[in-house]
C-alpha cells in the first residue's frame, strides 16, 4: 500500500527515537515532565497532521481486527473510572501525565491506532526499527561512559550516579538492553548484510548483554531467557525453511542460545557474579515494589468496595496506605505510598475493577491470537517476514514486562506504538484485512467526517492546553524544589514558584509545600526577639496563610492522608500555650482523624496525636497513644523518645529509663542517646548502668565532652576516684579554665565526691 501519510509518519518514527533519548539540560522540567511534554507535543501533532492527510486523500484504510477496537475502548472505561475516584483530577491526568491515568492511556491508544493506519508500508516499518535500534544504541553507549568513567560525568543536570540515563530507572535499562540483544540476535539471524556490518552488530550485541548483566535485574533475565528461548524455537521450526541453500540452519541460534545460558548463569547464581560486578563498577541497585500476593489482596480488598470500575486510575498509592499488610511496618519501607503493586498490569485490578481488567486481558487475548496467525502464516519475503517477527517480537517483551513490574512512561509508549506497528504490518502482508472509509463518498459521509475531524481538532486542542499546563506548573515546580535545596535562596522566591505552579495546574502537592513553608516563616517568625509588633503581624498572617493552603490542599485531593496530616500539625502547633486558639484542639484532631481514616496503620499518625495531646495538657491521652504507635511498629525509634520524655516530665524516670533503652537499641550508633541513657540511670542513681551507657557514648564519640564530665562523675560515685581524676583531667585539656571541671579534680584527688551533680 502506498505511503500516504508521510508527514505523521515522520513524526511517529521521531518519537520512537527521541522518546528514550530526550531531556531538557539542568534539569527543569524534570525527565518525567520532559518526556511527557514530547509524548503528549508528538502524539498531537501526529493526529493533526493525519486528520489532514486522510481529509485531503478522502478515504481512510483501516487494518480490521477486534484488537483495534479494544484498543479504543480502554481509555473509555478509564475515563469512566476516574470520574467515579475521589479526586478524579488524579484519575484523568495526575501531576503530569502518569503511567496509568487516564491521560497516558488515551494517548497510548491514539497513537497504537495511529501506528496501525500510518505505518502502513515496509519503508516507514524498518524506518521505525532503525529508529529503535539507533536510539537504544546511543543509551547504551552513554551508559557505558557513565560506568567507565564514573556517576560524575554526562550529569547534565538529570543523570546522577553510574545508573543515571536518559531513558528511565535502571529497571527499565535492564528491560531495554534484554531485549535489544534479543533484537540484535533476530536481525543478525535473519538479515544478510556486509561483514564489516555484521561485525559492528556483534559488538552491539556484546555491549548490550554485558551492560544487561552489570545492571543485573533479575525480571529482565527472566524474560530475556523466555524470550531468547522463543527465538530459537522460532528459528529452528519457521525460519529454516526459508534459508537459501547452503546457508547454515546452526548460526541464527548461536545468539540466542548464549543469551539463554548468560540469563540461566545470572538467575541460577544471583549472588557471587553480581557482587563482584557490583563492586568492580560500584553499582549499587535497589527496586522494591510490594509483591504480587500483596497486590491482589490490596485488589480484593478494593473490589469489596467498588468491583466494577475499582478505585479510578493512578490511586494505587492510596489504596496501599488503607489496606496494605501490618507487617511492612516492620520493614524499612513502613511510610512509603507505592504508588503500583508488582507490575503495572496487575495493578490495574484494583486501578480500573473487574471492568477494566477483563478489557486488559481481552486486550492481550486478541493480541496472542494475532502472535499466532503471524507465526502461522509467515510472509515468505525475507523484509515483510523480519517486520512481522521483529515488532511482535518487541511488543511481546514490553508487553510482558508490564506484568512484572511498572516500565516508565516511555517503555509502555514503545509498547503502545509497535503494537500498532505490528497490526500494520499483518494488514500489509495480509493476514488480516482492511476496511476502507470513504469520507466524501456522499454529502453525508463529507458531513460526517467534517463534524468528526472538527470534534478532534477540538480534544486535541484541549488536551494539549492540558499538557501544556501541567508541563509548565510541573516546572515551577522543579524550580521551587531547586531553590528550596539551594543555599541562601530565600524563602520568598520559593513561595513564589510554588504559587505560580498552583495557579496554572493546581495541586495537593503545591498547596502542602505553601503550607509548610509558610508555617516555617511563623515559627522564625515567633522566634524572633526583635521588632516585636512586626513579627507578630507576620506570624499571625504566615499561620492563616498556612492553614488556607492546608485547606486547599485537602479541597483538591480529599483522598490524601499527608493533606490531612499537614492541616492537622498546624493547628497542633496553635493550642498550647500562650497560644491557645479557640478550636485548634478540635479542628486538629479531627484532622489527624480523618488521616487516619486514609492511612490506618501509619504509627506517625498516632504520635501526631500524642503531640496534640500533651500540647493541651493530657498526659494519660498522650501515652495512650504512643502505645498505639508502638503497637503498629514495635522498633519506631520516634515513638521510645516521645514516651522517654514524657515519662521523665512526669517523674517516672524507670519507665523513662525502659522507653530511653529500648530507643537506645533501635539506633545503636547515636552517642547523644546514650548520654541520655547515662544521664537518666545517673539520675536514678543506677551508677554501674550509668557508667556502661556512658562508656558506649564515649566509643562513639571520643571527644564528648558532657559524656566524659557524667561519666568522670558517675567513677567518682563509685569510689573510683582516681579513675574520676583522669578523665577530669584529660577533658580539661580540650575545655581549658573550666572552672566545674578544676573543682571536680580538687574533690576527686582528695577523694570527696565532687559538688556538681548531674544537671
């Protein structure tokens, strides 16, 4: 079929080179932000210009398969869960276009459709695998001069440490280098070429799997071994029928196999290989993500409230935070909000409900069943035939690791795009038809399609105002963050930012940060001892400006715990005394409350409430619920030195001392605790406990000087004076004329306990 569609074609073959590749240098807007202002750019103007071509040629081909259809019944039931999630404005777009809302998908649709019709040809199809091949190619020559010459080159504001890149995480950089060795393998067995090429691609292919082996990601072996192991079978039962005489049926399985082994080597032996690669190049990777039993009972527990469109798209984080397991509590990952379970695909279970996860699976249905009819009918022209098993075989891989763990934006783009690719090319080779709409047939066809192409001009339009204003708050955004981190920039300049990023896309997370902020400015506020009058007009305003963007913070995103709890600590801080304001008691616990409602198993929350508690005075309330903290983590080190306080405040210094020992054991290398420690067993005149916590904040830090006073005191109750005098005497070395410490020596040498006594 010829090309009629050149101009969108062009644009697609960029994103598929760019897509991977693309930053803005310093690093405003971030990479997520950079590569979702391209997506959302390409994809628009892609359906712009095609809109255009298929008005001005008259009629439109379409490849006719179910698969097609599916595709564009996806985002419609995203769209129709968001509407139902609580907030929708993070259901329908997130922050800036994230995988899984409902922005993401529709375009991830739109631009498969559009691959399926535009790429409709051999020539534009291996431009798109050359374009895979050239961009995957540059990143894994960039990766390999970050390794080689270490995290601090090729930064640019984006890429930080050995692992930093320009197309993700260093999961996804694992999945790409797996399977572009498996690609490599596929055009070095299938496609005849000059030596002097044959060799580079050889070399391609060793760079790619040694990098997949330095990154080590034990999913990417798994799929690279499943997927080098199909393409051997493939080659030994399809492709060896189509192999000229003489050519030898052996050599296009010697890459797979070797993948194979390299991936069995890695999966079978995590350990040794791993650590001394890891060591040689000083890699230190680390991906958690709940596991899979996790997920699906995070989706059973969500199904029990709304089955049929689950809790909206992009709310996995907060369905975590309601009903995740107790038990992570006592892991280090306690407070954090995963925002997907242990892949993308299973996620959307309880993201989209029975509706949008039996669409998923109808999806993929269709798609194997088209994998099958290619395998079956294999074109016997070598080109179509290497397009065909390329893009299935590439669209397999991405699509597979999406049920394993979540692929940025950019891999499932890749995925969305040669689907499309590939249902183009089985139109083309005909295994599958085409249906052909005719625009101008008739005087109803031409309206038709006029009111149809008029209607998306016009979401187009509008959903590329929407990118282009979360693209521009996401960079104020970046910008405050950048300041905030940056010494000497003032406070003012990062308000700034931040009100202009809420007033062109607003956000929970932008009204949080004024929150804070503002807050801030009323504790220096209140804090200072000069201009009185001033500071107090300008304590009184950061607190209501504090308070309003609390408010609007939860206004926005009612769903969000950290909404609540911000609005909650604020008011906290206004009712103990002289402060005291007329309902900040109330209006703070109802706060915490309701983030508690949000995040039930989160021990913080409950120490919020016990700081509220003993800033209104209620010791007993307070206690009851540090206990209540501690009962959800039992090693929560915050929780042990709020109980140490308040029980030494209330004169129980054995509860003190228990709550101080156990605090003491969860962070063994603070020597501060265990002066405290010392102090409080001193104290309560318990010397030989004194001395043994004293003696571990003294290993800690040597040069400790009030350890080394306590400690030299706590000797001398013990009738060790001359040990006393020592140290005494060594501490006055480093606190010359110190008249405490001239008369603690005159007292120990004469042997007389000294005057001082603990303070």
């Amino acid at each position: 079929m010829p090309q009629a569609h050149k101009t969108s074609s062009l644009i697609i073959l960029s994103l598929i080179f760019l897509l991977p590749l693309f930053f803005v240098p310093g690093g405003a807007p971030n990479l997520l932000s950079a590569k979702s202002a391209l997506l959302i750019l390409g994809v628009l103007l892609t359906l712009i210009f095609f809109m255009f071509e298929s008005w001005r040629k008259g009629s439109l081909s379409v490849p006719k398969h179910y698969f097609l259809v599916v595709a564009m019944a996806l985002p419609l039931v995203y769209f129709l869960s968001a509407l139902l999630s609580t907030p929708s404005s993070l259901s329908l777009f997130g922050y800036s276009f994230e995988v899984g809302t409902f922005g993401f998908v529709l375009l991830g649709s739109v631009v498969l459709i559009l691959a399926a019709i535009i790429l409709s040809d051999s020539s534009s199809a291996l431009q798109a695998l050359t374009a895979f091949f050239l961009s995957i190619s540059l990143i894994a020559v960039f990766v390999s001069i970050k390794l080689l010459l270490g995290g601090d080159v090729l930064v640019w504001g984006n890429f930080f440490g050995n692992m930093g890149n320009p197309l993700g995480n260093w999961t996804d950089l694992a999945m790409v280098f797996g399977l572009f060795s498996i690609f490599v393998a596929l055009v070095l067995g299938m496609i005849q070429m000059r030596t002097g090429v044959r060799l580079a691609l050889y070399i391609v292919f060793i760079l790619s799997t040694a990098l997949l082996a330095i990154i080590n990601f034990s999913t990417a072996f798994a799929l690279t071994l499943i997927l080098s192991i199909l393409l051997s079978l493939y080659f030994w039962k399809i492709e060896r029928d189509f192999l000229q005489v003489g050519e030898n049926t052996m050599r296009p399985m010697i890459l797979p196999t070797i993948l194979t082994l390299v991936s069995l080597l890695f999966l079978i032996n995590p350990g040794g290989l791993n650590g001394k690669i890891f060591k040689s190049f000083n890699i230190q990777n680390t991906e958690v993500r709940p596991s899979l039993s996790a997920t699906l009972g995070i989706s059973k527990a969500v199904l029990s409230q709304g089955a049929l469109l689950g809790s909206g798209p992009n709310t996995f984080s907060h369905d975590w935070l309601i009903y995740k397991p107790v038990n992570v509590n006592a892991t280090p990952f306690w407070g954090v909000a995963f925002p997907f379970g242990a892949g993308f695909i299973p996620t959307q279970i309880a993201s989209t409900g029975i509706l949008g996860t039996a669409l998923w699976l109808i999806f993929f249905v269709f798609f194997i069943v088209l994998g099958i009819k290619a395998l079956s009918r294999v074109p016997e022209s070598r080109a179509p035939r290497f397009i065909v098993i390329s893009s299935l075989l590439i669209s397999t891989f991405l699509w597979g690791a999406s049920f394993f763990y979540t692929p940025s934006g950019t891999m499932l783009m890749l995925a969305f795009i040669f689907s499309g690719l590939f249902v183009a090319q089985l139109a083309v080779v005909h295994i599958i038809p085409y249906l052909t709409l005719s625009m101008k047939a008739s005087a109803q066809n031409r309206l038709a399609s006029l009111v149809l192409l008029t209607l998306l001009a016009a979401g187009t339009v509008s959903f590329g105002w929407i990118g282009f204003e979360k693209t521009a708050s996401a960079y104020h955004w970046k910008k405050a963050l950048d300041l905030s981190n940056t010494a000497g920039a003032s406070l003012l300049d990062v308000e700034n930012e931040l009100i202009k990023a809420a007033n062109i896309a607003p956000a929970d997370i932008h009204y949080v940060a004024l929150s804070r902020l503002n807050f801030t400015k009323a504790q220096i506020a209140a804090s200072a001892t000069t201009s009185v009058e001033k500071n107090q007009a300008l304590f009184q305003e950061s607190v209501s400006r504090s308070i309003e963007a609390a408010r609007l913070a939860v206004s926005v995103n009612p769903a969000g715990p950290e909404n609540w709890a911000t609005l909650g600590t604020v008011y906290s801080a206004l009712v103990p005394k002289p402060l005291a304001v007329e309902g900040a008691y109330e209006n703070a616990k109802f706060a915490y409350n309701e983030a508690l409602k949000r995040n039930p198993s989160n021990p913080e929350l409950y120490l919020s409430l016990a700081q509220l508690e003993l800033n209104s005075g209620d010791t007993e309330a307070a206690r009851s619920y540090i206990r209540s903290s501690i009962a959800l983590k039992d090693d929560y080190a915050d929780a042990y030195l709020m109980l140490a306080q308040l029980e030494v405040t209330a004169g129980n210094v054995s509860a003190a001392i228990a709550s101080a020992e156990r605090l003491a054991a969860l962070v063994p290398n603070n020597p501060g605790l265990y002066f405290e420690l010392g102090l409080l067993k001193y104290s309560n005149g318990d010397y030989i406990g004194a001395e043994k916590a004293l003696i571990q904040a003294l290993v800690l830090s040597p040069e400790y000087a009030n350890a080394k006073y306590y400690f030299g005191l706590t000797l001398a109750q013990l009738s060790r004076f001359s040990e006393a005098q020592s140290e005494f005497e060594d501490l006055l070395k480093t606190n010359p004329g110190n008249i405490d410490i001239k008369n603690a020596i005159q007292a120990v040498s004469r042997g007389r306990l000294p005057a001082l006594k603990a303070q």
